[in-house]
C-alpha cells in the first residue's frame, strides 16, 4: 500500500480515483483547517502531525471511501489534541465545533463528533468487534477509519522512530490481531493482510535508536519557532 503524506500526493491520489471537483474542495477545505488546527506539530517520530491526517485519509481513499470520509479521516483527530487557541487540551465544546462546521459543513463535523465516541480502544475492543454487526454503514466506516489511523503509524514504520514507542506497541500487543480480524470485516482479506504485514514488519525492523527522537516523545509534541520563543508568543505545548 502505497501512502501520501503530503496534501498534493493526497490530492493526485483522489483525482486519480475520479473524484469530482466538488469532492476535491471538500477534501481540500478539511486540509487547510487541519494545517490550521496543528501548527507546529509533530509526531513523536518527528514527522509533521499533519502528515499522519493525509496518511489515514490515503488509506480511507484507497479503500474506496467516498468523498466526506476521506475529509473526516483528515480531521479525525481534532477534538482529541487539536490547538483551537482555547487554552483546553482537549475536548468538544460547542466553539470547536462551530469552527470545524464553519471549515466543511455539519455533514462532515458530525461525522468528526461521531468519530470520538466509536474510536477502538483496548478496554473496549471486544465489544466493539461485537457489535459492528449492528452499525449502519457510517459507522462501519468510521471504525474502519480506526483501524487505518492505527495503521498509518505502521506504514512507514514510523512507530519505530518514536522517542518512546511503548504506548502505541502496547496497544497493538493487546490488540492488534482484533483490529486484524476487524480490518478483514470491514473492508476484506487483502485490507487485513496489509495490516497485519504491517505490524509484523515493524516488529521485525531493526532500525538504529540513534534515529530515534531524542526528545524520549510518546505522541504529540509542539515545536515552537524561536522567534516566537523570544517574543513570548507561544508558551505551552501540550502531547496527544
């Protein structure tokens, strides 16, 4: 599986796909709002943070997901460790998704909201795996789009480069082969063997620690320009 990590590959990747001018503005609009909501940011592999949204919308693409979940995978995250310039940390408020609704419209907002309380999560997954019969198709592909946002740290094996990696291979220790099997549920056995090749040559990588951040991140880090620092006009960041 090939991945953009770029707006333009992004981009190219959906024309390719024919997607139709009106589909595009609404990918493009959820671009432009998710450069805004995370300036500055990195993952803690030290790539851009707006890098891994274009990765999971690239997947969801390639699956042959439809125009406004390829924006919802782009935004996916945004309630979760997004910078709204609120002062919170997280959170959904009636502002954030006013500014969200205002970039691509309720239809695509609420499927954001909506993404934030189906998300996988260990303590949950069996019951999640459970009751993906009883999903609308919208909430099929949203969980699918779980699966592609825990992949996308795989792709590239960029899970490798972490300053610390310990919480997201944690994560796939306790779950990976269910988020295998619901991979192959969702969208077929070629999707599920992508993702557990996926793991398996993370596993297996032997990638130096000298490459590693060495900054020891987790997840989400802000790195704030130095003019900024001098002028005292950003003066906290926050992990997500």
């Amino acid at each position: 599986m090939t991945v953009a990590q770029t707006n333009l590959q992004l981009y190219n990747q959906l024309l390719a796909r024919g997607f139709a001018r009106e589909q595009l503005v609404l990918v493009r609009r959820a671009y432009e709002l998710l450069q805004t909501l995370y300036p500055g940011f990195y993952q803690a592999d030290g790539k851009p943070f707006v890098a891994h949204g274009v990765g999971v919308a690239s997947i969801m693409a390639d699956l042959g997901q439809p125009a406004d979940i390829v924006a919802t995978a782009l935004l996916h995250g945004v309630y979760g460790n997004a910078d709204f310039g609120d002062g919170l940390p997280s959170g959904v408020t009636a502002h954030r998704r006013h500014v969200v609704r205002d970039a691509v419209g309720p239809h695509v907002e609420g499927l954001v909201h909506r993404f934030t309380k189906l998300r996988l999560h260990p303590d949950t997954i069996e019951r999640d795996r459970r009751e993906l019969d009883e999903l609308d198709e919208t909430g099929r592909r949203l969980q699918l789009l779980a699966v592609a946002d825990h992949l996308e740290k795989y792709v590239d094996l960029g899970v490798r480069y972490f300053g610390d990696d310990r919480d997201i291979a944690s994560w796939t220790e306790r779950i990976g082969p269910q988020l295998v099997e619901i991979a192959g549920e969702l969208a077929g056995p070629d999707f599920a063997r992508t993702v557990a090749t996926a793991f398996e040559q993370a596993a297996a990588a032997d990638v130096p620690g000298e490459l590693r951040a060495s900054d020891g991140a987790e997840q989400l880090k802000l790195v704030v320009p130095r003019s900024c620092r001098r002028r005292g006009l950003l003066r906290r960041g926050r992990g997500g």
